[in-house]
C-alpha cells in the first residue's frame, strides 16, 4: 500500500495510478473542498421524510451487534458534526443524532 | 504571590482555587462572597463599568449582558457589539478573568502564572483564545489542562484511589469524558471524548420549551416577546431542574409580560427525565466511546467520578450505575473539583501524562495493492490518545509529474472518511521543476503539552522543508501587537 499526497485543491485534478485500478467513487457535486470543509455530515436532502432506520441506513437483515457498530460509527460522526461553525452542518447532526438515540431506543430499549 | 494557581473558566460558572502551603487547594471567593463566580458580564449604560457576575446575571438588560460566551470561542466570526464596539470572546472572557484575579490576589496574593481548564474536545483556535483571554487579563498562561483531567486529579488527590478512573463531567455547556490511570501521585490519562452543546442549559431549553407550551395550552398566549422575558422563564427553569434533583415534584407559576393570565406548572421529576432522556442516551453513546477509544470494557474501570453541576441530576446517577454496576461518586462539591485540580496540576503537571485529544493527519489517495483500489482518505500520522509531547512522521509521494508546489493539507479527527474530518491547515512548499511524480515527502507533526500542533513537511530529494504552527488559518488569533493594545486597554477598566 503507498500513499500520494492529495491537497484538497488538487484532489480533482491529475493523478491517475501507476497500474490498472479499479475506478474511485465519483468526486462529490461541488468539489471535494467543498464536501470536506463544509462537512457535508447528513446524506443529501430526502425527497420524503426518511425513518431513523433511513437516515442511520439500518436494514431489517441486520443483526444486533452490526447495528450497534452503525449507530456507534455514525454517532462519532454526527457528534463531531454537532460542533461545526457552521449552522447548516449542526442541524443536520442534531437531526442524525435524534435519529441515532431513537434507533437505539427501539432496538436496545431506553436508558 | 499564590504560586500555584488554577482557573476554571466555565460556560457558566467560574472558579479559581490556589495550591496552600499544606499542600491542598482552596477555593478563592470572589469580592461579593461567592466561591464561583457566575460566567456572564454586563455592559452598564450609565456608567463606564462593566459587571462580572451574579450582578451581572442578574440584571434586566439582555442586549447588554453576555452568557455563556464560552460556546463561541472557537468562532473567529462571532463578535458582540455594544455601544459601537465590538468585542471578541476572547476580550468578554478577560473580562471575566481580569475580575477572578482582581478579587482574590486580594485574599491569595498577587497572581502572575496560571493553569486554565478548558473541555478536553476544545479545538486549537478556542484553546488559543483561552490563552488570549489570559494575558489580556494580565495572566500568564503555565499550561491547559482538560477540564475531566483537572477534575481526577482532583480526586485522586482528595479520595487516596488507585486503579482505573473514567471522569463524567457533565457541565453547563459540555460533556466530557475522560479515562485515566492513577497510581500514587502519577496519572496516566488514556483517552478523552467530549460533546459540545450538551450540558445543563439545554436541560434549561427544553424545559423552557415545555413552560411555553403548558402556557400556550393554559392561556392561549405566547409566554414570552423578548429576551427579557425569555431570560426570566430561562432562570425560572433553571430554578425547578435544580429543584427536581431534590425532590419528586416541582410547582410553577408562570406569566407573560402582555396580562395574559397565570399558568400553573405541575413538573415531576419522572416527566423531567423523559424530556432529558434523548440527551441523557447522547452522553451515554460517548461514555461507550471513551471506552471503546481506550480499548476497555465498563468492568475494566474501578471508579467512575462524577463532576459538573448536571451531574447532581439523579437519573445521571442511575444511568452510570447500571452501566458500570457500580455506585458514581462525586469528588466534593461538583462545581468546584475542576478548579481545586487545575491547582493542582500546576503543581504536578511533570507527573502527569496526557495524551492527544484527535487524530491529525493529511488527506491521501491511498493506493492497496492487492485490491488494485485507491481511495481519497484521511492519512493519520498522529493517532488520538498518543501520549503528549509527540512527534510522529509518516512518508508519501507526490502525484503528479513536474509538481513545482506541494500541498499539504492538515486534518483533525479520526475519521478514514475524508468527509467526516476537519481540514484545519495547509502547508506549501516550493519544490524543484522536472521531476517525475513519486518524488518522497515526509511529513511530521508535533503535538505539545497544550495541545497545539506543529506541521513539517520536507522533500526527501531536494532537502526543501518548511515548518508551521497549526491555525485556523489565522482567523480569530490575534497579532502580538493587537493583543498588547487590547491588553492594556482591559487593564484600564473599570471591572467589579
């Protein structure tokens, strides 16, 4: 495994791998500045009201202790997101971290 | 002179305690009396004063007091103007400070050199403007400490314990949570994780919420048009939490300024903790954080302490106790430990082992090999928790053919995710043309013992490097020069 150098400004531009790779996800709409510094924390806007499950991607097939990893990994996320100086990105953390208490209560009971 | 002195600067309430010749700390109470002193400050029309205090909290201007100007730190846009000027958190919490040290160098002695404690996820530009805050009062900062560590120290100090310690330091405006190791006088702090905006005033929100709402539903009218009203209900508010931490049920009478009628509020403690209770499971998720950053299961922990003033509320006792499967206890008054440990950690900060509070790293398309993927992530090169001061260096490769600058961006948090960090800096660096991509970089952090980062980056081929200080880039940090100015302007204030 090596690692390149990609500033935010160049991550765009350029680089193509030494060898034959399989194709990166697709840069984000707006750029990777963009995405990166403005925390692009919640998944895009939904064109309904999604379920906490939605918003937190749990599935029916999913067993206990893989929820729990979910709603941990998502929980880290949103809870650095909670603090952004910008007031867009907070409340879209405060919406997951509802979400993510609410998942939590229905599959592991209240505190 | 009070040698060793420790300051909490709190959302809400501020305390400054000295180390005695004894060895123990002590609590200075400020000029009216009081232990703590109420973080707020008014600006007063008539006179040119300003009010630091319970005076201050408990005027009738909300234009011209100021609250909780701690959750701004780290805003370098955020600036409160009165009568024309516009003052920073930075100069609102020197005003705060310059009255803690005016008050007790009376009763301590002169004050010079100080440890403040800030929340353990406090960012580089709040912990700058800490520092700011400081010396414009007149203060020399000797270190930061953690607010959770101050506190264990506090009460490793105080209780005799040894073994594992997690510290809940539930405040008026965060969270944090520390994992710690103690044997005799050294400690070993293991991981620290914090949640801002989460503490006792938004228990104060919500309830505020729940007043209006019984209000609208008794009367038909708004509780409250102004911030004046607001403030009062808030306090009103306030009043009952403290009041349902002691007794089963609470009532209320509220009303508007417009002669809409009295509403009556009939709060009981079980109602209170449904209301809390989404906050209340947020904080447990960063308890099974901190345990999951330090590796530890709830039985690897022997104590579990509890500081901050929320902390008094029974449900968070109940929480911890079923979790842990044993009793939390306090170390003494709640609202005081931080500032009693910050004493002592002037005193024992070289026995004191603290660790990284984020990860810091560099964003990279990281190529494997073996899946023939590559991937734009979050590069870490110093992990959270490495014990402080570090240094740690990590080699990469640069990406295009004839690159004349390189770019490094600097990112905090733990995230492989590049979305999911903070890109808190960039460093560039002028390097020689024609050269094929694949040319090395090394690129090295420093963390200190506040928890400031340094960047280096240096290309292998030709030598070149350059070093920075990590900022915001620049944003909210004063010059030296600007800071003296103000300095000496806060001291020509008049402050009581």
């Amino acid at each position: 495994m090596f690692k390149i150098l990609k500033s935010l400004s160049k991550s765009l531009t350029g680089h193509k791998p030494a060898t034959e790779v399989k194709k990166p996800a697709e840069a984000p709409k707006g750029g990777v500045l963009n995405q990166v510094a403005k925390g692009n924390a919640a998944p895009a806007a939904p064109a309904k009201v999604k379920t906490p499950e939605e918003l937190c991607e749990i599935t029916p097939k999913m067993s206990k202790d893989e929820i729990r990893a979910q709603l941990k990994l998502l929980y880290r996320r949103f809870n650095r997101s909670a603090s952004s100086l910008d007031a867009k990105v907070r409340g879209e953390a405060e919406t997951m971290l509802n979400a993510i208490v609410d998942v939590r209560e229905k599959h592991f009971g209240e505190i | 002179m009070a040698e060793y002195v420790g300051i909490d600067l709190g959302t809400t309430l501020s305390g400054l305690a000295y180390l005695k010749p004894d060895g123990n700390p002590e609590i200075v109470p400020n000029s009216d009396g009081e232990r703590l002193t109420p973080s707020v400050v008014f600006f007063d029309s008539h006179e040119d004063v300003k009010l630091v205090g319970s005076a201050a909290r408990d005027g009738g201007e909300p234009d011209r007091t100021i609250f909780q100007i701690k959750r701004h730190m780290d805003d370098p846009e955020h600036l409160v103007e009165i009568d024309g000027k516009k003052w920073t958190p930075a100069e609102i919490s020197a005003l705060i400070l310059s009255k803690l040290k005016r008050d007790c160098s009376k009763i301590c002695g002169d004050i010079t050199d100080v440890v403040i404690t800030v929340p353990a996820n406090f960012n580089e530009l709040a912990r700058k403007s800490t520092i700011a805050a400081a010396e414009m009062a007149g203060m020399k900062v000797k270190r930061l400490v953690n607010e959770p560590t101050a506190a264990a120290v506090y009460y490793a100090h105080s209780q005799g314990v040894k073994g594992r310690i997690l510290v809940y330091d539930l405040g008026g405006g965060t969270l944090d949570t520390t994992i710690l190791e103690v044997e005799g006088d050294n400690i070993k702090i293991l991981t620290s994780e914090g949640a801002r905006h989460l503490g006792g005033s938004n228990f104060d929100d919500i309830l505020l919420d729940a007043y209006a709402e019984q209000y609208k539903k008794q009367t038909g009218a708004a509780l409250f048009s102004d911030e004046r009203h607001r403030r009062r209900v808030l306090q009103a508010t306030e009043d009952a939490k403290k009041m349902l931490s002691k007794l089963q049920r609470v009532n209320d009478t509220v009303a508007n300024d417009q002669n809409s009628g009295i509403a009556r509020i009939d709060l009981s403690r079980e109602h209170f903790e449904k209301l809390i209770r989404n906050m209340l499971t947020r904080t447990v998720f960063l308890v099974e954080q901190a345990l999951d950053s330090a590796k530890l299961k709830t039985s690897d922990i022997d104590h579990v302490v509890l500081v901050g003033g929320s902390t008094r509320i029974p449900k968070v006792k109940v929480i911890l106790e079923k979790m842990f499967g044993k009793v939390p206890k306090s170390c003494g008054n709640v609202d005081e430990c931080v500032a009693l440990g910050a004493a002592l950690f002037a005193k024992k900060s070289a026995k004191i082992q603290e660790v990284c509070n984020a990860s810091y790293g560099t964003l990279a398309m990281v190529y494997n090999a073996k899946t023939k993927e590559e991937k734009l992530m979050n590069s870490i090169v110093i992990p959270k928790n490495t014990p402080i001061p570090c240094s740690r260096t990590q080699v990469y490769q640069t990406s295009e053919d004839n690159e004349r600058i390189i770019e490094v961006d600097i990112t905090q948090g733990e995230d492989p995710d590049a979305k999911y960090v903070d890109v808190i800096g960039r460093i560039t660096l002028d390097v020689p043309a024609g050269r094929p991509k694949g040319c090395e970089i090394a690129v090295t952090f420093s963390y200190d013992e506040n928890q400031r980062v340094r960047a280096l980056i240096v290309d292998k081929q030709s030598g070149r490097s350059k070093e920075v200080a990590v900022s915001y880039k620049g944003a909210g940090v004063l010059s030296d020069e600007e800071l003296k100015r103000r300095s000496a302007h806060l001291r020509a204030m008049r402050i009581e």
